[in-house]
C-alpha cells in the first residue's frame, strides 16, 4: 500500500503559479497512474489532471488545459502539479491519488485506490 504527501499549497492572487508536488512512500510508484483532484466547498471532487506510470499520456480537465502541467518522477517517487494563471476559481483542496488500475480507468472513473491528505489552495481577487 502506497502512501501519498502533498504539499505547496498556499494563498495566491489571481494570475499567478503554485506548484504541488506529492511524494509517494511504501509502494510500486513506477506501476500507479497517477493524478491530481480537487474539492472546493459544496462541490463534489474532481479530476483535474492525470498521468500514466510512463509520463508519455497526460489528461487535463478543460477548465484547467494550458494552465496546469502534471509531471512525475518516478526516481523520486514523486508527482508534480504545476498551475499557472490561477483564477479564484481554482480555490480548493487539492488531493493526490494513486491508481493500480491503469490511466484508462483512471481517467474514465476519477477514483484511485489511494488518497493523500489533501492540501489547500486559496486564489485571491
């Protein structure tokens, strides 16, 4: 069982850049699909980007396609969220997952095998 960090969050005005990155500890890192989430209050979570166990295959949710970069390394077992361009809109708790069952799936359902603990994003006007 794998165990995923966040971290990077913070407050930040509208238009600029946050980096989020997820440390991943007790597991196969190189095997899971991995992706970001996120849950702003009243609203259910979303998927907001993925990335295959290669890196070769992204997935972007189009409220943030061409403002948010997913990356990994699978040396460091880690997973990185770069957001660009922040809205007020983006304010949310962040959440990085894990999937054993592929990107496919990943990307088709929204639901790893397992969570982080979250970390909070607040964009400001």
């Amino acid at each position: 069982q794998v165990q995923l960090v966040e971290s990077g969050g913070g407050l930040v005005q509208a238009g600029g850049s946050l980096r989020l990155p997820c440390a991943a500890f007790g597991g196969p890192f190189s095997l899971y699909a991995m992706g970001w989430f996120r849950q702003a209050p009243g609203s259910e979570r979303e998927l907001v980007a993925a990335i295959r166990w290669s890196g070769r295959s992204t997935y972007y949710a189009e409220s943030v396609k061409g403002r948010f970069t997913i990356s990994r390394d699978n040396a460091k077992n880690t997973v990185s969220l770069q957001m660009n361009s922040l809205r007020v809109e983006d304010t949310a708790v962040y959440y990085c997952g894990a999937s054993n069952k592929g990107f496919e799936d990943l990307r088709a359902t929204g639901r790893p095998d397992y969570w982080g603990q979250g970390t909070q994003v607040t964009v400001s006007s």
